[in-house]
C-alpha cells in the first residue's frame, strides 16, 4: 500500500473562544495567547546528567492533555502580580477544524478513504488486504456506521482475468476443432492442443521473471495470442501425420517433418515478433499501452516455437498413428512422390474439391497477371475508403460500470448554494434505475488538482452489472435534465479510466482549443464566441469556454494603512493575526497530544464577529502596547469581483476551450470543430493550437506509422535474410499490405473506429500474414530444387501448404474471436485489435494463398533454383 488519503468528516481540534471584552480588560492580545501555548505546551530536553555513575536524560515537559489543562495556562500576571490564564479570557472546548469540503454517499454525510498501491503490487492482493482488514474494522464499528466499497480496480483486474481464462477454453475448443476436421484425428488435435496451456503457463513465468505485472494489457496480450500460439504445433502436426501416412515410422516421420519445417517455422515466428520492436523506442500511452502487450505476445511466440520442436514431437510419437487400413504408397516412388501421393489420398470430400477449386485458380493467377493487378489495385482504392468511412478516435469506447461526473458552480457561489444544487443532483441519481450507489465531492475531486476551491467537485457513479442502457444513454439523458433543472451548474462527464489516463497524458478532454496572445482583452473576447460556435456542432457536450470556468470567487481586502495602524498602536502583523482569528481561525504553533494523536489548537473569535462584513469591521482589537482599534479603522476594506485565472504555456498567456463528444468519433468531430472556427476567421494574432485527446491521438498515430515502417523493414530484413532473394519478400510483403484492406473492411462493418487498438491489430497482421507466406514459398524452393518447373513447384507448393496455411488461420482467428466479441470485462479495450486481426487474417487466406505464388512466379519463374532440399 502506498497512501491513505481521506476525505470528508470532521477533523478534532481544541478551540480556544476570546471574548473580546475580556481581552480588553484584562490588556490581552492574540498574540499573547498563541505565544503563551507556544511557551508552555511544549516538552525539551535540556540534555543529559550523570548521577550514581549514570547517563539521565533530562526532559522539560509542559505539554497539555485536555481542555481544562489548556485553560490554566498563564498568559501573563497583572501589575499587582495576579496571573491571566486562558481561561479568564476565553472558552476552551474541543471543537473541529473550519469545514469548506463536503463528501456523501448515497445522498448521505461520508467519509471517503482512497486507498493507492504501490507501483510494483499487486492490485488485487492489496484489494484482497484490504477487504479483509475491512471486515475486522466493521465488527467494531459503533451501530449506525456503515463501510461501503464505491470503486475496486481490482475488481476490472478480476474480471480480464475470468476473461483470460475463458478465452484460453473458447481458443482451445475451436483450435481443437478445427484440427479435427482436417486432421480427422483426435490424437493430432490433442497434441496440438496441449500447447495452449503449457504456453500459458511458461508465459507466466517469464512474464514474472522480467517484472511485468498482470495487468489488462498483458492478460489481453496473452487471449490476443492464444489463437497464434497454436499456429506452429499445428504446422509440425500436420507434417508429421502427412509423413505418417506415406509409411514411416513414428521417429522417421518427425524427423523428416522436423528437418521440413523447422527452418520456416523459426522464420515464421521471428517474423511477428520483430513487429513488436519499434515499441521499444515510443512514448506516451501508446507506449505505455502496448508495450507490455508486445512482451506478452513476444513471449509466448517464443514459447510455442520451443514447444512445437520440442514438446509437440515428443508427443506425436504416442498419439499420432497411422491409420488402419490406409496403404502405404509405392516404394518405387521418390519421397517427394511419395508425399504427394499420401497427400492426394488424404485429400476426400469437400476438401478435395477446395484443393481443385482453388488450384484453378491459382493456375488462372499465374497465367493471367493483368488480373492480379486489377483485383489489387481495386482492394488499394476500396481500403482507402473504407479508411475514410471509418471515424477515428484515440482509445477504444469501454464500458466501465460508471462514471465520474465533474461539476462546476458559478464562481464565487458559497458552500451552502453549492451544495442546496448538489442535493438535487443527488436525488436525480437516486431515480436513476442503473446506478447502484454513487459518491460526491464538493470542494474536491478526482486527479491531480491539490487546490480546489468550494464551487467545484464530482460524482463517482458506479452502475449496476446488469442493465438494459449504455453508459453513455444514462450519462444523455442525465446532462440533459440537469441542464434543464439546474442550469446555473456546469457538469462535465466521463468515466473513471479515462479521466485518469486523460490526467496522465495531460490531455483530460477530447477538444481542447488553445488560444496564444498576449492581449488578455482579445482572448477574453475571442474565446466565448468560439465557445459559442463550436456548441452547435452535432456531438459536442460539456462545453467550457475558457473564461467563466476559470474565474476565481470574489475576494475582500483588508488593506492596512501602516501610518495609521502605527498612530493607533497597532502593527500590521497584529492586524493580521487578528483578521485571521476572526475569520478562520489562527492555529497555534504546538498542538495537544492526547491518546498519541495530536489535536490542532485554534484561536477564533465567536461566531457574531463573523457574521457578516460590518460585524468583522466593528470587532474591537487590542494591541500589545495596550491600544484598542476596530479592524475597520485600522484596514481599509474593498472588495473585488472575481478574477480571471491566468494560465501560461511555454511563458505565454494562454485561454483553452475545451468540450467532449458524444456519440461522435474524435476525427470528425475536431475536424468539424476545425471547419467552424476557420469560418470564425480569428485574428492573426492570436495563435490557435488543437490540444487535449486530439493532440495526444496525433501524436500516437505519428509514432504507430513510424512503428510501421520499421516493422516492414524489419520483416523485409527478416526475408531477406531467409531466402536471400528479393522475389520471395517482396510477394510475401504484398499479400502482407494488401491484407490491412480486410482490416478496414472488418472495422466498417463492424463499426469500430480506428485507434490505437485498431492500429496495433493491423501492424500484428503485416507479421501474421507473412507466417503463411513463408511456409508457401519454402515449400515453392523444395519443390523447384527437386527438379519442378516454376509453374509446377508453385502449383504442388500450394497445394502442400494449403491446409497447414487455412488450418492456422482460422486457429487464429478462432483464439481471437472471445476478444473481438468483447466476452467479459477489459476486452473491450482489445476488442478493435482482435477485429483487425480477424479481418487482415481472414483476407490474407485467400492473398497468401494466390497473390504471394503469383507475385513470385512473375519476380523469379526465370531464376535457378537455390535453396536444397
């Protein structure tokens, strides 16, 4: 656990009461008091002493334990030598600490405890402690006191891991399968199977090892992987069960399947890990975000290349077989025959004519490729609009079970108005169906302000698990009627999460118009009328214009005439000191300790010298030179309307328009706002910046692109390096980049907007698809250094592969597809990533499968073979 911060209640001290008549008579100031507790309510030590050849520790102790103990304090003694206490003055009694905050729950007084872990915890073993503490600390409660949790991140954490754990069983029981009805062997599908778990597991592991946390991105990243991780075991399965079937025995056929496969398969999982690397370099909350996410699935790519050349060979010695009654083929046949041979009479049913099928087509590819360039040319043009039909947002939209909903009164409005308005919106919560149980702040609220003045605060909303609205239905129809009935009241509404990364980022609205000059008087008047025009954009809410959120209260001056005050005995000090014993209350320098805590002792004048303006200015003062004054003779009282705060950003003055969306995306939404103050035709001289989400999405997507590029690189490097010729990743990076056209399509269809997420799902892809690509054209080089015809080694290349290549797809779409349909919580914020993996993936079945051979038939059918068997 790191803090404790608590907020709201009463706060215990001791107050000491003057009664201004007594100070007169008996020639006692302020100062004198607070001096005299000063002097006596302390312990010191004068040092040590030795006596009977011992060290002592000599103490001097004063110290107070109670009120009465307060009033026989000696404040001085009368010329006749009486003494002047406290108490002949003034009133001690225990009081509590001048309140300008109120907390609730529920409508009703609360105390609110906001427990924070330290940074290397774990979030849901100190939510566990703290439940447990929690219920010692409520059987000894007094009756009447209730403790109620209003917001548990630990819960969030919970949950993604319930995901985690049903996304690992969905992913397990589709891959399955699908392994079975290719294979049509159980012994195969299990085999294969068993990597999912053992990855987890060894993920884990790893995952502790290098201090990364469980926490949404890595338990996302690790359900983002389980449809991959199962991608190499299925390929060496699927080789060893084809060389099981030409008649070898079970150590022969793995290693023959082995020294097949084994180079492709390093190749193929290094391919999509080096997508991951540019994250290393990026900041900000893409960085933050996916980086653990690259870690997660790096980690477990690695894992199940281990295990598909270790564990999954050791395996199939015992569970794949060769099936009864299935003859062996010719001996007089090569071994390339012969595998042929077992695959054509493997192949039955439907999956025969799927083979046929799409060897037409694969034939009409490498024979016509006018075509192949048409057919890409139309997927370019058709991403680029689907690309423009999508909205684009920073984060994914995420239900979070609540909401925060911030408020603002007109400056200067006191607590008591405040709160007569936040009473109403408490008794709107409580009509509300949805919401379970809400908290409310006022004087203080949720983020990194430490200063909040009294006309400002917020609503923490937690909502029910079960509901038939959206958040943002409820938080609609909420801004509406409080609008409506309350208009004087400012609000502003977002959820939790959010606000808190919005903090972070220092990015904490959607909209936010920044506005440069040095001419106060300009930006006063440039930034209502933007305020203004913007409002009527379609989705914009929750508009604050600069100027009128950023007015202080008024203030009221007591300016001291030191000519004067030193005419009447007074120095300005003692003016000051007395002001503020009328008001507030001046706290002495050492407080009582009492039971081992330590209460504040406060000097503060009754209640009726503060009650008004010209009760504080008639309040009769005494000086120590034995003067008597009014504070209004003494100080020159004016009073101010309230001031406009002064904000500066790189030493220059700086006005900020700021609002939210509601259901609008981010893109159109700025760019529509973008349009309307260009209409404004704003002055030259005023520099107008766009900030807030926009600005940190702009910068994200900038750094995602570049992530991009060198993700390419590095995946060209990787072929590169592999198959040392440029044909072979130029086709794969072809089928790679026109596959991000099923990423788009996917995300229209669907009506996800494309963010950060969603970007991450399509630079995964650019690695994903070239897996496939990989293993075709490895195959298409053994083919050719067999003796085949570039047209016939491309031919019996896709036909080998087509099964491994379908069989790994739809495994990884199936091990996506919890994550895409946003099954439990957390996933939502995965959930673009895992649709535009679905999509590229989907696509790139039937790119890897023509465009790749075709792209590489046209760039090397005239070259020799290179690569031996």
């Amino acid at each position: 656990m790191a803090t404790v911060v608590v907020q709201g209640g009463q706060e215990p001290e001791f107050t000491i009461t003057p009664d201004p008549a007594k100070l007169l008579a008996a020639s006692v100031t302020v100062s004198d008091i607070l001096d005299a507790v000063r002097r006596t309510n302390l312990i010191d030590s004068p040092g040590l002493m030795q006596e009977n050849h011992q060290l002592y520790l000599a103490l001097v102790d004063g110290q107070v334990k109670d009120p009465a103990q307060l009033s026989q304090i000696v404040i001085k003694a009368t010329p006749a030598g009486i003494p002047v206490r406290v108490g002949d003055v003034a009133a001690v009694a225990p009081g509590v600490k001048p309140v300008y905050t109120i907390v609730t729950a529920n409508g009703k007084p609360a105390v609110l405890l906001n427990i924070n872990r330290q940074p290397d915890s774990n979030t849901v073993a100190v939510a566990d402690k703290v439940h447990a503490e929690i219920e010692n600390i409520r059987q000894s409660l007094p009756p009447g006191i209730q403790i109620q949790p209003f917001y548990d991140q630990s819960q969030l954490v919970t949950e993604s891991i319930k995901s985690v754990r049903d996304a690992i069983l969905i992913g397990l029981m589709l891959a399955s399968i699908i392994m079975v009805l290719f294979l049509r062997d159980w012994g195969a599908s299990a085999v294969a199977g068993l990597v999912i778990p053992v990855t987890v597991l060894v993920t884990f592991i790893a995952l502790k090892a290098l201090n990364q946390s469980f926490n949404l991105m890595t338990l996302g990243g690790l359900a983002a992987a389980v449809g991959l991780v199962i991608d190499d075991a299925i390929v060496v399965v699927e080789n060893i069960t084809l060389h099981r079937a030409v008649g070898q025995g079970r150590v022969e056929a793995v290693h023959s399947a082995l020294s097949e496969v084994t180079t492709p398969l390093i190749g193929s999982t290094i391919t999509p890990i080096v997508v991951f690397l540019p994250l290393i370099a990026i900041a900000g909350v893409t960085g933050v975000f996916f980086r653990a996410l690259a870690i997660t699935v790096a980690v477990s790519l690695l894992t199940s290349l281990g295990l598909a050349l270790t564990l999954t060979p050791t395996l199939s010695q015992f569970f794949i077989r060769r099936k009864n009654g299935e003859a062996a083929p010719s001996s007089d046949l090569s071994e390339k025959d012969k595998l042929l041979a077992a695959e054509d009479a493997a192949l039955s049913g439907h999956f025969r004519r799927v083979i046929e099928f799409y060897e037409r087509w694969l034939r009409f590819a490498l024979d016509r490729p006018r075509w192949i360039a048409i057919f890409s040319a139309v997927l370019i043009v058709g991403s680029f609009f689907c690309y423009k039909a999508l909205g684009s947002d920073l984060l994914p939209a995420m239900d979070e079970g609540g909401f925060v909903l911030d408020y603002l009164t007109p400056a200067g409005t006191s607590l008591e108005e405040s709160n007569r308005m936040l009473s109403h919106i408490e008794r709107m919560l409580q009509q509300v169906p949805e919401i379970e149980n809400f908290s409310r702040r006022t004087g203080l609220e949720l983020g990194l302000a430490a200063v909040t003045e009294a006309n400002r605060g917020d609503f923490a909303v937690k909502l029910k698990d079960k509901r038939s609205r959206s958040v943002d239905d409820i938080t609609a129809d909420l801004r509406t009627r409080i609008k409506r009935e309350e208009p004087a009241l400012d609000v502003e509404f977002v959820q939790v999460l959010q606000d808190m990364i919005g903090d972070l980022s220092n990015a904490p609205e959607p909209i936010q118009i920044k506005m440069f000059s040095p001419d106060a008087t300009l930006l006063s008047q440039w930034a209502p009328r933007i305020g203004d025009a913007i409002e009527k954009v379609r989705g914009v809410v929750d508009l604050r214009n600069g100027i009128e959120n950023t007015i202080s209260g008024p203030a009221t001056i007591f300016q001291v005439e030191p000519t004067v005050a030193a005419r009447a005995g007074f120095t300005p000090e003692e003016v000051a000191i007395d002001a503020s014993a009328i008001l507030e209350g001046e706290p002495a320098a050492t407080p009582v300790i009492a039971q081992d805590i330590a209460y504040t002792i406060r000097v503060r004048y009754p209640d009726a010298n503060r009650s008004s303006l010209a009760a504080m200015s008639n309040t009769l003062l005494n000086s120590a030179s034995g003067h008597t004054a009014t504070l209004g003779t003494l100080a020159n009282i004016t009073q101010l309307p309230g001031q406009t705060e002064i904000r500066r950003e790189n030493l220059q003055r700086e006005v900020a328009v700021t609002a939210r969306l509601e259901k609008r995306d981010l893109g159109s939404g700025v760019a529509a706002v973008q349009k309307v103050v260009d209409g404004l035709h704003v002055p030259s001289s005023i520099r107008v910046i766009y900030g807030g989400t926009y600005a940190e999405q702009q910068q994200s997507f900038h750094d995602l692109v570049l992530v991009l590029v060198l993700a390419i690189l590095l995946v060209f490097l990787v072929l590169l390096f592999e198959f040392r010729t440029l044909a072979a990743p130029l086709a794969i990076l072809a089928s790679a980049l026109l596959s991000t056209s099923g990423v788009f399509l996917a995300l229209l269809i669907t009506g996800i907007t494309f963010n950060i997420a969603s970007f991450m799902g399509l630079i995964m892809v650019i690695g994903i698809v070239a897996k496939n690509g990989i293993l075709l054209l490895d195959a298409d080089q053994r083919f050719r250094a067999a003796g085949h015809s570039a047209h016939d080694a491309m031919i019996q290349a896709g036909r080998r592969r087509l099964r491994p290549i379908v069989m790994t797809a739809m495994a990884a779409v199936a091990g996506m597809l919890p994550l895409a349909l946003a099954l439990g919580a957390g996933s939502q914020m995965l959930q673009p990533l895992a649709i535009a993996v679905i999509g590229g993936i989907t696509i790139s079945m039937v790119l890897s499968l023509i465009i790749t051979p075709a792209v590489h038939f046209y760039l090397s059918h005239e070259t020799s073979p290179t690569k031996a068997d």
